[in-house]
C-alpha cells in the first residue's frame, strides 16, 4: 500500500490519439499529395496555418524514431548511420540526425517512404535549427525559409524596451515577409483568419499546459515527467490547433479534480526532483528506476516551457501562467496585428527558447524559481551530447545549485544517439547519489 | 617587418600591457567572435582585441563548460579564468553560437568582468536584418557611452571606421599578392597578421602592415618552391604548429576563409547617410561565418570564387571539434568544391594538434593532388 492514492490519467489515451492522429495526417497528405510543411515543431507553427495543411515536425519526430528504435534498431542507430555515411559528423544535434538519416533512407517511423514536404520552414531558435532543414531542403530540392529568433534577455538582465521593440519588430516583419513567400511558393492565397485563430490557439494552449505545470506544485503532485512527456507533447505538435485548447482544457480540469482528492502520480512520493534538458528517450525506465527510493521527477524547466507559456511576475518574483490575448483584453484583427502578438509571445514567453541563448544566469533564475515553487529536493541534471541548446549552461547550473546547497545528481547520456548512454554508469550514479541524500530502496527499508 | 606579426601574437598580453602603460585614457574590452563592431569601439577610445586560446593543456575549464563544447571556447575560457586577460576593462560578444556564448558567461560569473552583449542577427540576409541591427549597435554605442562616460561623435565614428577599415584595405592588399605564382608571404605569416590585428592596436598593426607592402613584398619568395597551391578553410584557427606543416611538406596556402583571415577583413565598410547603418551593413555583407549563412547558401559561390582566383589546386577544410556552425555546412561545401573540381581534405582541430597523423594524411592529399604528374 503506498502513501498516497494513485489512478491513470482519464484522458490519457485521447492524448495518444491525438497524437497518433498527427502523424496519420501526415502520412494521409503524402499519400494524396496535399501540402506538408516542415521545420522544426518550436518554430512559429502557427505562420503556416493559414492554408491547410500538416506539419512534420524534426524534434517529435526524432523522439519517435528514437522510441521506434528500442525495438527496431534501424530506426534510431540505422538511421544515425545512414546519416553518419553521407559525411555528417556524429555530434551534432540527434534530432537532426535522425531526420536526415530517415530522408536519405527514404523511410518514415509511422510507415511508408519519408513525406516530401512542399516547402521547409524553419525558425532559427538555436544554433542548429537554421541550417538543419537548410540541409533538408538541399536534399529535398523543395523551398526553404527561416526566421531568425533573437529572444529578450532574461530579467535578470533588464533588457530596455527599445530593445526589446527592436527584436519584436525585427520578428514581426519577417514573418510577414514569410506570409508573402510562402504564398508565392504555393501560388495558394494565405487565409489570414485561420492564421488569427492559429495564434489564439497556440498561446491559449500553452497558457492552459503552463496552468497544468502550475497544478504539480501540490504534494503529491498529480502529473510525473514521465506523463508528462506524453502530455506536453500535443502542444509540441499542434499547440495552434482547436483540438489542443480543448486537450488541456479537459486535462486541466482532471489535475484540478485529482489535487482536490489527492492523487499522485507516483504512489511513494516522499523526495522530489526536477530534470534539465531533455530525457534520454531510449531509456525512460531511469524514472521508473528512481521511484523504488521514493523519488519522482515532477517536471523540468524544459517540459514546463516547451509547451508552456511563462510570464515573469516582477512584483512577486515569479513565473506565472502567460496571458493569451483574450485574457489580456487583446483582439487580433489583422495580420500584422496577429504577427506583432506572435513575435513578442514567442520572444518573451517561451522560456525554453530564451534558454538556448541565454542559459547563464536568467536560467539559474527559473531553475530557482521551480525549485521554491514546486518543492523541489533536488535536480536531474543530464548531460545531454545530443542537444546543445539545452547542453549550454549546464555544468554552470551544477555549480550554481552546489552554492545554494541544492542537491544535483548529474549523469551524461544523448537524448536519441544510444550509442552515447551507458545504463549501468546511470544506475550508479543514481545510487550513488541516493546514498548521499540519504534514500534507500523502499523495498529495502 | 614580417617578423612582427608573429612576436605580437606570441606576446599578445606583454604587447597589452604595455600598451596599456602607454595609453593611460583608453580602455580594453576583449571579445571573441569576429562579429564585434569594433569601429564603435576604437570611437570611445576603447580597444577592442580578440581573445585567443593558448593552445596548450589546461584543466581549469572542466567545472564550468561540457567536454564536447569547442575546443577554442574551452581555451578562450581556459585564459580568462586563469587571468590572463585580466588586464581587459570589459569583455564582449555578439550572438554567433551558444559555445561563445558559454564561454562569455562563464568569464563574467566567475571574473566579475564589465559585460556586453551584442544580439546580432543571424539570418544576415534578411532585408529585416538592416534596421535591426542598426538599432542595435545604436544601444551597444549609448551602452559604450555610459561606460566611458562621454558621447560618440559622428566625427569619432568616421575615426573609428577609417581605423578598422584601414587595417581591412591593407590585409586585402596583402592577399591580393599570394595570387602571384611565387607568393611573397607564406599562408602562416598571413595569418600571423590578421590574428596580430586582432589582438593589438590597429593602428600599430596598420603602420607594420604598410611597411611590409612598401618595403619587403616586392619582388620576395616566401618559398623557393611554393608547391602545391592551396586554398584553408573553416572556423577559428591560430594554430600555427599546424599551418606550418602544411607549408614544410610541399604546399603553399595562398587564400582562406577563416575568422582569424579573410572573413574578418574582406570586405569594407560602404558610405551611407547614417554611420551606424553603414557599419551594421558592413557586417551583414561580410563573408559569414556559416551560422549565419540562411536561407541561402551565398559562401559556396563566394568560396569557389577564392579558389579560382587564388587558383588552387585543393582546400584543406579543417574545423574545430564540435563546431556546430561548420559542421553543418560541411557536407554541402565539400560537395561543392568536388563538383568543381577542387579535391578537399577534411581535419578536425583540438586544443593541441596531432601533428604526425596529420602530416600523414596532408603528405597523402598532396601526393593525390600531385598524382597526374606520375602518369
């Protein structure tokens, strides 16, 4: 009997759904020749939507590659291969690798040939996303744009507001530069409704997934990472999307309901951890492993902001929910309207992108803030060779959490390359770290 | 002389401090990516020089930076925490990759440097990127401003430009020679000069500059024999150990693409109404680092055009390990150059360079490249 009552998630399998309904999608417009675009999922997906159309995009689908191949080596190392055969250098970003790999093998995780998409857009959030379908593109023979993302520095840097108009404007312009290319491209007329309503979507849906993240502040906390990978992930692939508000509206209102009866996630929650970066997909079973000390992951800077929409509070020195444009008074009218709102979302609120530029101190700031807010006991730090943007900073924010005396347990892996994790080192570490912290096994209590 | 270029890079800090001693009223900021505007600097009386590795072990930098972050950022911050910039009032990046990144914010945690940042675009080609990026050098100048505690001329501005822009005309001019059949100056003391003005005063560097042009090119061999022509290409490199193999064992590099060479000094800054859209367009058109090289690929024609005009028989394409920026554009630069006919060598960089394996697999190149001669 555990400590705390516990149930499966109701909504769980209509997030499956959902998202196996993504790829069938994809998969449906290749097969009758409708239009894909692709780029990365954290770019400004809601540009495109005003025509209709699916969009694949590179870092889910990399994760699925890397899940597939747990059972399937080919779709993970096969594909590292292939990519690693045409001369691409093997530490470079495992997302990207895996995309190219499955283009030049010309096959698609979910069945059937790699879909062609009729243009690449990209947004230039980190070192890698510029040029990784700049590569695609150049194998493809299709369209490529990109826009440059050049994020507000975090507040602990007290960035002017000229600066900040700056970037907005510079965003902002080129997005609408991009509405023109891309109709040009497709010789499609762009709809500028379904666009407005894209952006109202995507910001109330990471709204309402950072109200979710908001609800696992309560002991025991209702969600773990591990479920929360399987839930943040709507909003990663069709946060612009009607369907996305109504997901996390309903699940919003099960966490709600499950803090109100105290249900846990995790059934022993007695020490809590929070994760940095992205988990190794290949080996999800170190949480699980986690759990027979008591000691369950209850979120991330990264899965708290990847699909979630964060305003820093000045007055209370916080993170909170941001504000979609219906909550803050706001109508978007017009297309530029919807582009200023759009560009300042994402420059401000998507905390994860401002930490691939800036991951010194602004990160230490958030990563403090979840520890307070959450009850956080300690952090997961990986060490991830397979992602550099979330890599930067973080042997900076191991220092930074051994001078306020927070436990970190650090462990070195690759989000998708295998080939660069070694379980049984982890398992050590993880005992080892334990036994600093003084857990047991509660088997062996 | 020639030989100056290579006692200022091998004595970069002894040069600084003494120049500091000299220079009492001006201020040292160092930086590390290429893309800092220095004119604005040299404006406010502030010299900007570029903070180079030492390319020797070190172990300080493990704590603060991942193993599989460049080698160069490792180094560069290897020398910032163990003081060897101390002497600098300030240090400063632009946005280029989130290594230098990194490294920069390393420095001013843990050495309490006066920082700045310059968020420069990236998608340079962008017709957004102009006024963008002029509004921004004009907060990195009312910034400098209130750190040296006077206001920047228009008249200070055409001094700073005149004094970089300068320094840019004389390399060119420099290079300009090396297409000659029997280069007057080696690919090493090239490289010794640009890293030279990065690392010291410009206008010092601008006078050894001159005097080499006017009194010691004309009619000299930097080799008896040049050898094989080559073209060097890639992301930072100051490793003179390496350069100089390639020179001893039959080779002659005549052009590059580097930060530390041409993609530093190419091209000048054009007359505009206003000097800071003038100095931030300047910047956009120059030869970008690969990073900033989207939507379209404009280096391929601009590298093939070098290597037909300095006529080159193949490219060494070497990079520092884990350079993101060029190994992402590795695979389409050396299609390129094979398609049109120029053979590539491709060599990964560290700290400290292996140099047997890699005389090894130069030897190797230029004997392929040297291949029609035996039959």
């Amino acid at each position: 009997m555990g400590k705390y009552k516990t149930e499966p998630l109701k909504c769980w399998g209509k997030a499956k759904e959902l998202r196996l309904n993504v790829y069938k999608g994809i998969a449906r417009a290749r097969d009758e020749g409708t239009m894909i675009v692709a780029g990365g999922t954290e770019s400004a997906i809601a540009l495109p939507a005003g025509f209709d159309m699916d969009f694949l995009g590179g870092e889910p689908y990399g994760a699925s590659c890397t899940f597939a191949g747990i059972k399937d080596p080919q779709w993970s190392k096969g594909l590292m291969e292939a990519t690693e055969a045409a001369k691409f250098p093997r530490d470079m970003c495992a997302y990207m690798r895996l995309g190219i790999g499955s283009l030049l093998e010309d096959k698609f995780v979910f069945g059937g040939p790699y879909p062609k998409p009729t243009f690449n857009l990209q947004t230039h959030i980190c070192d890698t996303h510029g040029k990784w379908y700049q590569i695609m593109s150049d194998i493809e023979g299709v369209p490529y744009n990109v826009c440059d993302y050049v994020p507000f520095e975090w507040e602990t840097e007290n960035e002017s507001e000229e600066s900040k108009a700056l970037k907005r404007t510079y965003l902002k312009d080129q997005m609408l530069e991009v509405i023109d290319w891309m109709e040009g491209v497709t010789g499609k007329k762009y709809d500028d409704e379904k666009f407005i309503n894209a952006v109202n979507w995507e910001c109330e849906s990471t709204n309402l997934w950072a109200r979710c993240c908001m609800e696992n502040q309560a002991i025991p906390a209702p969600m773990d990472e591990k479920m929360m990978y399987s839930l943040y992930i709507i909003a990663v692939l069709m946060r612009q999307q009607k369907a996305a508000v109504d997901f996390y509206k309903e699940l919003l209102d099960e966490l709600k309901d499950r803090v109100k009866r105290g249900i846990a996630a995790f059934e022993n929650e007695r020490y809590r951890m929070i994760h940095d970066s992205q988990p190794p997909w290949h080996n999800l079973g170190i949480f699980r492993y986690m759990e027979e000390f008591g000691a369950v992951v209850i979120g991330a800077h990264y899965s708290f902001g990847l699909s979630g929409g964060w305003a820093y509070d000045a007055e209370q020195d916080k993170y909170l929910p941001a504000k979609p444009p219906k909550e803050a008074g706001v109508t978007l009218s017009t297309r530029e309207e919807a582009c200023e709102w759009y560009a300042n979302w994402l420059l401000e609120y998507h905390t994860v992108l401002r930490s691939l530029r800036f991951s010194g101190r602004g990160k230490h700031k958030r990563i403090h803030d979840i520890i307070d807010n959450w009850n956080i006991d300690a952090v997961m730090i990986h060490l991830n060779r397979g992602c550099e943007g979330t890599a930067v900073g973080q042997m900076e924010l191991r220092r930074y959490l051994a001078d306020q005396g927070i436990p970190a347990l650090t462990y070195e892996g690759n989000l998708a390359d295998e080939r660069e994790f070694d379980l049984p080192r982890t398992i050590d570490k993880i005992d080892t770290f334990m036994e600093t912290v003084g857990l047991k096994k509660i088997s062996e209590e | 002389m020639i030989a100056d270029f290579e006692k200022i890079y091998e004595n970069r800090h002894d040069y600084m401090k003494a120049w500091k001693e000299k220079n009492p009223d001006w201020k040292v900021l160092g930086y590390i990516c290429s893309y800092m505007p220095e004119e604005i600097l040299y404006a406010a009386n502030v010299l900007p020089i570029r903070m180079f590795g030492a390319h020797e072990p070190q172990n300080v930098t493990e704590p603060h930076i991942l193993g599989m972050f460049c080698p160069f950022c490792r180094d560069v911050l290897a020398q910032g925490l163990l003081g060897r910039y101390d002497y600098c009032d300030a240090i400063g990046i632009t946005h280029t990759c989130k290594h230098v990144n990194q490294a920069y914010e390393s420095m001013v945690t843990h050495k309490g440097f006066t920082h700045f940042f310059v968020p420069t675009p990236n998608k340079m080609q962008a017709k957004q990127a102009l006024p963008y990026y002029s509004g921004i050098l004009g907060l990195f100048k009312k910034q400098i401003e209130e750190w040296v505690g006077r206001e920047i001329t228009d008249d200070d501005l055409k001094r700073g430009i005149e004094i970089v822009d300068t320094n840019r005309r004389l390399m060119r001019e420099v290079y300009e020679t090396r297409k000659a059949e029997d280069p007057p100056i080696s690919g090493r003391d090239s490289m010794l000069m640009v890293c030279a003005s990065e690392m010291y005063d410009k206008v010092e560097v601008n006078k050894i500059i001159e005097d080499v042009l006017k009194n010691e090119l004309p009619g000299r061999k930097a080799k008896d024999d040049p050898g094989i022509r080559l073209m060097i290409l890639g992301s930072e490199n100051d490793d003179v150990k390496f350069v100089n193999m390639v020179e001893e064992v039959g080779a002659s590099l005549v052009i590059d693409d580097h930060c530390t060479g041409s993609r530093y000094f190419w091209n000048t800054t054009e007359p505009a109404d206003d000097l800071l859209t003038s100095i931030a367009d300047r910047y956009l058109k120059r030869p970008p680092c690969p990073i900033k090289d989207m939507p379209n690929r404009s280096r391929i024609p601009h590298l093939l055009g070098l290597a037909r005009e300095w006529d080159v028989a193949g490219v060494i394409m070497i990079q520092q390990k884990f350079c993101d920026p060029h190994e992402l554009d590795k695979v389409a630069l050396m299609d390129a150059f094979e398609e049109a006919g120029f053979p590539t060598l491709y060599l990964e960089l560290d700290v400290t360079v292996p140099l047997g394996p890699f005389r090894i697999r130069v030897e190797a190149f230029l004997e392929t490249l040297g291949s029609e001669d035996l039959f």
